[in-house]
C-alpha cells in the first residue's frame, strides 16, 4: 500500500533540475543563433542604406532573411530556457512534484495505474524522452501547474486511459529519472517505448482557455 499525501515534498526526496540541464545547452544555442540574427540584421542595414559592395541579388536578400530567422528563433528558445532555468521534479515516498521555479504541484503515486518512458528520434543523433504518468480516475486538466502536462492520446495499454501526463525532460536526465521512479514505485514501472518524431507534442491550449474562461465570473473575465 502506497503512502498518504504529504503537502509538501520529502527532505531526502530526489531532486532532478531538469530547467538547469537544458539551459546548460539551450541557452549557450540561442546565444550563437542570435548572433547570426545580429549578422543578418547588419546585412539588412547595409542594404536598406545602400553600402553593400556589389549589386544584391535574390540569394542575398535570401540570406539575410534566413539569418534574421534564425535570430528569431534565438530569441524564443533563450527566453523559454531562462524563463524555465529553475525549473525541476522532485520524487520521493508521496508521489513525483512538478516545479516551475514559482508554483510547485505534485501527481501521487496513489492516483496512477502506471508510470512509462516514451522516446523519440530528432535527427540522427539526438532523442527526446517523456514520463507518461497514466492516473487511475479523473485529473484537473486545468490545473495551474500540471494543465500543461496533460495529454490525450492512445494509451501505452488499452487497459490505460487515454489523458494522462506528459513530462518532457532532457536526455541527459534519463538514467536518474529512471532510477528514481523504480526506486519509489517499481511496481507501476511499464518500461520505455518508442514512439513517432515529435511525439512530445502540445498542450490543448485552446481548450484550457475556454475551460477557464467559462469559469469566471464576469467581473473576473473583464480582468483578464
């Protein structure tokens, strides 16, 4: 039998800062792709201001927009990596605590049917990985913490439900998480599966706002 809830995470609860071990490659990336930005943002300057050596032609005008792209994308992904620098998970005896650095929530192991490891191929080299937390009944698909965790997609099992949580985490991370949910509950332990590129995919988004929205009092909806 599992352990009651605890309001609060374990002193010895195992601590994996999965926002600092992808800004420690996330970040130093979206340095060196605004970089390039900055290139294409000095090529567009010269151009715009006539001092380019040479006439232009298409292939640069299509260099510097690509440059300027990559800026862009620079910029996102620095944002969403500082943005998420603090950013870990905590498992101990009560259940695996998401934290953004700001609010934290936990999913007890008593409310999951079983815990698997999904990953996927990015390019030739690289693998992104996700805990599938599968719950035993209805979850807060709105939560402020987990909502953005929570998918609905085909179980691993037909005998699993089809929303459950999505956790994404860095590769470099795999063997600790791993450990640590075997450690706690080997008995929910489903293994690791392959799944389809890009198989992290995206929160319902849309659906979250309109759920929220609806419950909202008036005064409340004028506020947002």
């Amino acid at each position: 039998m599992l352990p009651p809830h605890t309001p609060s995470p374990a002193p010895d609860a195992t601590v994996i800062r999965t926002g600092r071990r992808a800004a420690t490659t996330g970040l130093p990336c979206s340095v060196v792709l605004i970089a390039m930005g900055a290139i294409g943002v000095f090529g567009a300057v010269v151009v715009a201001s006539g001092n380019q050596r040479g006439e232009s032609s298409i292939a640069g005008f299509a260099g510097i927009a690509f440059m300027l792209a990559l800026g862009a994308l620079g910029v996102f992904l620095f944002i969403g990596n500082w943005a998420n620098r603090r950013a870990r998970i905590l498992l101990d005896h009560t259940g695996l605590w998401v934290d953004n650095g700001k609010l934290r929530n936990v999913i007890p192991w008593q409310t999951l049917a079983g815990v698997g490891l999904y990953w996927s191929k990015l390019g030739r080299s690289q693998k992104l990985y996700s805990l599938e937390l599968f719950p035993t009944g209805p979850i807060d698909r709105d939560d402020p913490v987990l909502w953005g965790l929570v998918r609905d997609e085909e179980p691993l099992r037909p005998e699993l439900p089809r929303l459950r949580y999505r956790l994404p985490f860095p590769a470099a991370c795999r063997q600790e998480v791993v450990a640590a949910v075997q450690q706690f509950v080997p008995q929910l332990w489903l293994g690791e599966s392959e799944r389809a590129a890009g198989h992290i995919g995206r929160p319902d988004l849309q659906g979250h706002r309109r759920r929220v929205s609806a419950r909202l009092t008036p005064k409340q909806a004028e506020n947002q």
